[in-house]
C-alpha cells in the first residue's frame, strides 16, 4: 500500500463515476452519431453492451451468490420475447419512446419467472438449481420453438421467427443499461443487503446462525439476476429485429458462464472486461473462423491452469481510482470499490 | 459466584435471577437418527444471566444438543422455550432472531470478508435501512452504514480487536478468529450465547483472558452463556451451573463443587475403580 495515499471522500467518487460516465456515453453517442464508426463496428460495440449485461446479471447469481444457474439464455428469451411482442403491438407512441417499457416489461416479466423458479430450487442446499435452470431454458426454448399463438393472438411465430421488431437499440440505450446494471447490482452487493448475500455464498450455515434467511436473499438476488438478463433480452431484440428461439439455447447459456467465469467470479469489472474480450475476438479472429473456437477453449484452459479464479478474482476497480492513482493519490479504500465502467 | 436456587419449572439458576423467568429451558429434548437415540430426555433450565456449563465426554451429543438448541437438527420430541417464546416450527434464522446466538466447534467466519464485516453481517437486523435505500444510495443508507461500522469496531474492542477491523477474517490467528466468531455472534444481540469449546486451540494465557472476557460480556450486556468446553479449569471457573452429558442424557447437574464429587460424573470421564466392576 503507498504511504503517501489520499483518500477521495465516497460520496465525491460517485459524483466523478457520474460525470465521467456521462461523458463517455455522450462522447460515444456523438462519435457514432458522426459516421465515423462503421456500422459494422457500432454492431460488435453494441452487442459488447448487451453482452456485458448478460455476465453482470450471471455474475450476481454465480459469483455473489454462490448458485450455478445454467438457464440464464432462457431469461434472456423471456425478456426479448415480451419486450418484442410489446413492442409490435403498442404502437400509440412512437418505438422510441416505448422502448425504455418495453426493456422495463422485458426485465419483469424474466424476473417474475426468476422469482417462480427460484422459490423451490432455493429452498433446496446445493446444486437443485442447476438442474432446475437447465431444464428451464430447454423447456422456454422448445415452447418457443413449438407455439405461434397464444389465446388466439399471433404473437410469437414459433420456429417461424418472430420478425419486425422495431429496431429502437442504439449505443446510448444500450449503455445506459449497462451503466445502470453496474450502479444497481454494485450498489446491492455494497450494502447490508449484499453483505448478506455474500455471507449466504461464503457459509450458509453460518449465515442462518447469524439470524439471515437464505432462502430469502437467495430469491432475492436470484430475481435481480433474472431482471437483467431480461433486460438484455429486451435490448438483443431491439438490436436484431428478428427472433428466434434456436438462439436462446444451452449453448447461449453456456457462453455466458464461461463470459462470467473467465473474468473472475465475483468481479464486476472482470465479467465487463471478459464480455468485451469474448464479444470482440470471434470478430477479431473471423479471417481464420475455423480455429475460432480452438482459441477460444484453448484461451480458457490456460486461464483456468494459470489464474483459476478468473483474470480479475474477486478484484474490482472504477473509473475514479484510475484517475486517482494517475494523480498519485490513488486509495485503498477506492480500490474496493466497483462502480461503473466501460 | 452466586448459589443456585431451584425455579418453579424444576431447574436452578443463581440467585439473582430468581424473579425473572428463565431465558432458556427445553422440556424433553430428543432427536434420533435413524434407530439411534443421539440426545433423549434433554431438560435443562438457564437463568437470565447464568454462565452454564454443558460438559460430557467425546461423543455424548453435546454439539447435537446445540444443533437441536438453534435448529440445525429439528427435534424429534421435546419444547425448547426461549424466554417465553416456543421454537418449535422455526428454522435456524429465526431462533437467532428471537434471541439465540452461537458459535461453532469449526469455526465457520466468512472468511472472504474483514473483521469489520464479519461483525456487520451479525449487526444485519439492527441496521434499519430497505433494499431501495440503499441502491438509490438515500441518506439513511450512509447513516445506517455508518453507525454499523461504529458499532462493530466498539463490540471488536471487548476483545481488543477493534484495530483488526480491515483484515480479511481468514487471514486472523486461530485464537482471533474464535474470538471474532464471538463478536459475531453477541452482534446479532441475542439473549444467550451458545458457545461451542471456545477454548479450543488456545494457550493458557489465551484462554485466561477468554474466562475474563466471558464473565465480562455476561456482565456488559446482561446475557445468558451456555459453553461446551473441555478445558475443566475454564468450567469449573466461571460457570455457576454445569450438567453433564453422556450417550445423549443428562447424568449429573449441578454447581462445579458437587460436579466435582459426582460418582456418576467421574466414572462416566474415568470410568469405575477397580473392584467396582461386578459390584
């Protein structure tokens, strides 16, 4: 630890994440606003952003909570589904200013789901929940696949794919999500709530001795975790314009553990840093598509061998302490602090 | 040291509590497992500020009882009545809750956290602030952070540890990590504390100073204490009432002086004289 640190008092390091934030999103929105982005770029950038929420939502299930839930894909189905079908059949506004209900209306509907799954397959110890998600997803995905209408109204096409979504998803809607995920889940897990929640992770009898329910933070978190999935749902939709329900498989579930695991779990900035890494590289390494997936097990033998924790561990940084420690006054207090990124 | 006095629900507890009603009693107490019967005819009645002490050999279910005390195990029969209020049907969160707080023989801290934190999970249910509070990071969220934070380092200072706030809970001594465990528990303000072998592992300058700060959190904050130890010279010492347990039942209870002569006691740790065996 330097000798010579200065503390930056918390509540001026928020109002430094805040601005600098600001910044980025509006400098962002600018320079894509400007061209001088292609739209293939603004493309791999944005499903960066969706692709971020995704392993910050598992990473709040996995990492926080100490549960394996292997369905998460089948969240994300749920929240783009509803937001895409809310989204095509609302039209008394226009898509743009429906979209923020339409991410909302994804998000609860993946948490109210999260909250019916999580109820049973938390009250039980150990790995329950694993198996329940797992067979969750399947079971979205293969009703999906198999149902066009519902109570008579058209509304999801089946395997058919639900087409003509709005495509309302744009660099600044998409990163106000991400930005608003990081400050919600940091701010749960920075407060007596998440100190409950790690407890439950850490020892779960212990926790219970403690006078904490498990069952209940375990729902809790679980359901937040389901909200953001959703919520990224919601935006994937937005973003393609087109479902359908193969892309919401195992294997998308799957992805995003790896995302989740190989950042570090528990680290914030590692599942931002893995989900960017992940998003970018299959584009980075498209000239040689056939090894692309060679690369990527072998990226992840290596980091599982030489850092089995993930590349952060449980280590987390934000904006402020970067700017800190580049006036020489970084803290260590701050270095414990998330807080946004990207 | 205070006399025992027997209570109207057939138990002792030293004089001084004699007006108020027990904190701790169990009528009946068992649980089997399976075909074997692990704790059976458990009655035991603690006063409001009694030190207790539940000794036995190795495996006379003096942890089971525990368990059963704050629901790991449920009960297969029996009451256990905390204060006024029956536990029967609650599940270990709630026990804590209604006032009874432990530690265990493996220590079990959340090793991941700091001391600090440690203290502040068992200070959860003082510290008032909801869930949206503290997301929208609202003033009652700082203030309630920041008398936790006060709290647990002035509970840290019974046993000194207050300048230990900032270190990973894993990284403590062994004796440090017993303590903080006992720090722990005494946040989540109960109404007594169940300590299991806190002497374990300590030397006996450590343990010394652990009977003081026992006698002294019975003092400060006007608790019951229920200890398993093995270490006779703490038992004996500080606790004013000890029953003794073998294969699952009461044999002896009792103040230390007349444990001490208890035939059944000392032929249950020493086993009979010679001559006796066929007698």
């Amino acid at each position: 630890m330097n000798k010579n640190t200065r503390k930056i008092p918390v509540r001026f390091g928020y109002l430094i994440n805040t601005a600098l934030f600001a910044a980025l999103l509006l400098g962002g929105t600018k320079v894509i606003g400007s061209g001088a982005v292609s739209m293939y770029h603004t493309k791999v950038i944005l499903l960066c952003g969706i692709n971020i929420i995704l392993a910050l939502s598992l990473n709040l299930a996995t990492g926080f909570l100490g549960q394996l839930p292997l369905g998460h894909a089948g969240f994300m189905a749920l929240g783009a589904y509803s937001s895409a079908i809310f989204m095509r059949n609302v039209t008394i506004l226009p898509p743009e200013a429906l979209f923020p209900f339409g991410i909302l209306i994804g998000g609860l509907m993946a948490a109210f789901i999260g909250f019916l799954i999580g109820i049973p397959a938390l009250r039980l110890k150990g790995d329950y929940l694993a198996i329940i998600t797992l067979g969750f997803g399947e079971i979205i995905r293969v009703v999906l696949l198999n149902i066009d209408d519902v109570l008579g109204f058209k509304l999801t096409y089946g395997a058919a794919s639900l087409k003509n979504i709005p495509k309302t998803t744009n660099f600044f809607n998409t990163f106000l999500c991400v930005a608003i995920t990081c400050f919600v889940i940091y701010t749960y897990i920075k407060s007596r709530h998440g100190r409950a929640t790690l407890a439950v992770r850490d020892n779960e009898i212990a926790a219970e001795a403690c006078g904490i329910s498990t069952t209940y933070y375990k729902t809790l978190g679980f359901t937040v975790s389901a909200f953001f999935a959703g919520v990224a749902g919601a935006l994937y939709a937005g973003y393609l314009g087109v479902l359908s329900p193969s892309s919401f498989g195992f294997m998308k579930s799957i992805e995003i553990l790896v995302t989740v695991v190989l950042g570090g779990m528990g680290s914030m900035a590692g599942s931002v840093i893995s989900a960017t890494v992940l998003t970018a590289l299959p584009e980075v390494l498209r000239a040689f598509s056939e090894y692309r997936m060679i690369a990527y097990s072998l990226l992840l033998v290596i980091v599982m061998i030489f850092k089995p924790t993930g590349l952060m561990g449980n280590y987390d940084f934000s904006l402020s302490t970067l700017i800190g420690r580049f006036n020489g006054n970084a803290s260590k207090k701050f270095e414990k602090e998330g807080g946004k990124h990207e | 040291m205070s006399n025992l006095v027997p209570v109207p629900s057939r138990g002792m507890v030293p004089e001084r509590d004699v007006k108020d009603r027990p904190v701790l009693e169990t009528i009946h107490l068992g649980i089997d497992f399976g075909g074997l019967v692990a704790v059976d005819e458990f009655n035991l009645v603690i006063g409001k500020t009694e030190i207790a002490g539940l000794i036995g050999p190795n495996g006379a279910g003096k942890t089971t009882v525990f368990n059963l005390l704050t629901k790991v195990y449920q009960p297969s029969r029996g009451t256990i009545l905390l204060g006024d209020k029956d536990t029967s049907g609650m599940n270990t969160s709630q026990v804590c809750r209604a006032g009874m707080a432990r530690t265990f023989q493996n220590i079990r801290l959340f090793r991941d956290m700091t001391v600090a934190e440690n203290v502040m999970v068992g200070l959860h249910h003082s510290i008032a602030y909801h869930t949206p509070t503290a997301i929208l990071r609202l003033p009652a969220y700082w203030r309630g952070e920041r008398n936790a934070r006060e709290k647990a380092m002035d509970m840290l200072s019974i046993f000194n540890m207050q300048d230990l706030g900032g270190v990973k809970a894993g990284a403590l001594p062994y004796g440090a990590q017993r303590r903080l465990e006992i720090v722990r528990a005494l946040a989540t303000n109960p109404s007594i504390l169940l300590l299991d072998e806190p002497a374990a592992g300590m030397n006996p300058t450590e343990t010394a100073e652990l009977m003081e700060n026992i006698v002294k959190i019975r003092d400060t904050y006007q608790i019951a204490i229920l200890l398993i130890e093995h270490d006779m010279k703490l038992v004996m010492g500080i606790c004013e009432g000890i029953a003794v347990l073998n294969y699952g039942k009461i044999i002896a209870k009792g103040t230390p002086d007349e444990i001490k002569s208890n035939t059944a006691v000392i032929e249950a740790y020493l086993g009979k004289k010679e001559g006796q065996e066929n007698a």
